[in-house]
C-alpha cells in the first residue's frame, strides 16, 4: 500500500485539520472534530446536517456551506459516525428552525442518526436517500443504497432551507428528489482502506464490476470489461427503467468519479451516456462531471439521473459556495 500519511491512526484528523484550515473561510470543526460546520449561521433557518464514513470525499463535509449542508459528521473510514457526532452538531448549527437529517440508506448510518434523533431533544426530521438501482440488498443495506444522488438531494434542499422554508416542507422535498433519482455505478479496480493496507476485492485486469457500491461492495455481477457505450446503455437502461418520469421532463445527467478516474474518462462517459439518454428520447436539461461522491482510490464511476421538474431545477441552478461544489456566487 501506498498513501501520503503519516501514521494509520492519524489520517482522518489531520485530514480534517487540512480540511477546516484550507477552508477557513467557509467551514470550521466542531469540539474534538466531531462535525464540520459553517462559519457562518443564518438566523431562522432550518440546520441541514449529514455524514457518514469518511472516504467519500468531497461528500459530505466538501459540502458545507451556503446554499447546502450546515454542519456534517465524518466518521472513521467506511464507518458511519457516532450519535454524540449528530447531537454536538445539531446543537451547533440549530438556530430554532428544526433539524433535518439527511442520511444515506446504509444500516449504521440509519441506527446511529436515529438514536441521535430519539437524543436531541429536538425539532428533527429525516430524508433517506436510496437512489442505487443496482441491488436491492447489500452487505450494509436493507433496501436500495444511497450514493451519487445524496449530492442532487442535499443541494436542491439546500437552496430551499436558504429561502426560508420550514422543516416540514424540506423534508417532504427531500423525499421527492431522492424518488425522482436513480444512480449505478461500475468498477475497474478496488479501493484500499488505510486501515485494512491491501484491496478490498480481487478483480482481473480484464473484469469489472458492475453496479459496485461506493464502499466497494458487490454489485450486480462481475464481468468482462466492456465498452464505455456498453456500460453506459446497461447503467442507463437500468435507472430508465425505473424512473417513468424521467421521459416527461429535462434530466439532470451527473456523471461522478469514484476517486481514481481521470477526468479525460469521466467526460467521455458522459458523451457515452448521453447517447444513450437522446436514443431513449430523454432530454439533458442540466449536468454535471466530477468526482464528488468517492470510494478512496477506486477506478470507476456512477452515473446518476435526476428528472427535474420546475422546482428541482430552481434550486440546482441556485447560487452554492462550499469547498466541493460552488457557482452563481
């Protein structure tokens, strides 16, 4: 293994200590780094909080700022964090309006920021996001996993909580952007945890695996590798096929990197996709490329398509300032 660190141990805080001081003028850590909040608070604005294992970066934390998150709570690699994380942040960021969680569907994810809910004391509710057609299990999983789509959810909520919308009205949005979006991805290689020093899987040089999960978890089978206009008919096939309302309106195209793709790829799959997308009689009405939603090192990519309607499309088109995505401002 290969990695610029300087101990095991120390890797996830002196990243966050990186992280807080490169960004200090938009984010600063919580006591014991366990958040990352906004500098600065909007009075009477509902706080939006997420996290989860550290590894994804830029999500979550790269996503705290105006125009999204309020505070996000990183855990150790791949592990989801703890309910003291949640509560130390929603008593940081709350500024009276209610707390919503926003939380991908990963069972740690979902036990921990509901005890810290049940804890709080607090005006709280929850948007789970399972946007992940590849299985309807996995190894971390009851149901679909959240991934890619987490970001489409967390911006478009953003925007609205900056507007002065109340809890309930965020949560019952957030509900419906994460069901107007569906996301697959496909891998080349494994990642590797610092901690585990070697690959998570083994796969062949000639093999990918196809609908992996961002921790590196199975996904529908491994296979021979194929073509980008292969793999992106399969993707597309698969998310099309399970978002009637994508053919009625304009689609938000994300094509997102895994942590070890080269740009070059990740625009070429895009040109790939959306070939895919016109032959399907779907129009791209926003996009986006980059690698936002990581699993360490790993070669590969998802892609995620979102079918906006007029208010989905309002609040992605909104002005954002974080470390990880910004525009309009």
């Amino acid at each position: 293994m290969k990695k610029l660190i300087n101990a095991i141990e120390t890797v996830l805080p002196e990243s966050l200590d990186g992280f807080a001081a490169a960004h200090a003028d938009l984010v600063m850590l919580g006591d014991e780094r366990k958040f990352i909040r906004r500098k600065a608070l909007k009075a009477g604005k509902v706080a939006l909080i997420s996290g989860g294992g550290s590894g994804h970066e830029p999500l979550h934390g790269g996503f705290v700022g105006h125009g999204m998150l309020d505070a996000a709570c990183p855990g150790q690699v791949f592990t989801s964090p703890t309910p003291d994380q949640m509560i130390a942040a929603a008593e940081a960021v709350d500024q009276g309006a209610g707390v919503l969680f926003i939380v991908k569907n990963y069972e740690g994810d979902l036990m921990n920021f509901e005890m810290a809910k049940e804890m709080a004391g607090r005006d709280i509710e929850t948007v789970i996001t399972d946007d992940d057609v590849a299985v309807e299990n996995s190894l971390y999983t009851t149901g679909r996993r959240g991934v890619a789509g987490t970001l489409v959810v967390e911006k478009i909520v953003g925007h609205a909580a900056e507007e002065g919308a109340d809890l309930k009205t965020l949560k019952a949005l957030g509900d419906k952007v994460n069901k107007r979006t569906r996301s697959m991805g496909v891998a080349l290689t494994s990642c590797t945890v610092p901690a585990a020093g070697k690959p998570t899987f083994a796969i062949g040089e000639d093999e990918m695996e196809m609908g992996v999960g961002i921790h590196g978890e199975p996904g529908r089978r491994r296979v021979k590798l194929q073509s980008a206009d292969q793999i992106a008919e399969e993707m597309i096939g698969a998310m099309l096929g399970d978002l009637a309302e994508a053919k009625k309106t304009g689609v938000l195209l994300f094509v997102n990197g895994f942590g070890g793709t080269p740009a070059m790829e990740l625009y070429l799959m895009y040109h790939a996709a959306a070939g895919v997308l016109a032959k399907h009689g779907v129009k791209i009405s926003r996009s986006l490329v980059g690698s936002y939603v990581t699993s360490l090192d790993m070669a590969g990519c998802s892609l995620t398509v979102s079918a906006f309607d007029e208010e989905m499309t309002k609040g992605w088109d909104a002005p954002v300032h974080t470390a990880g995505l910004r525009w309009g401002m």
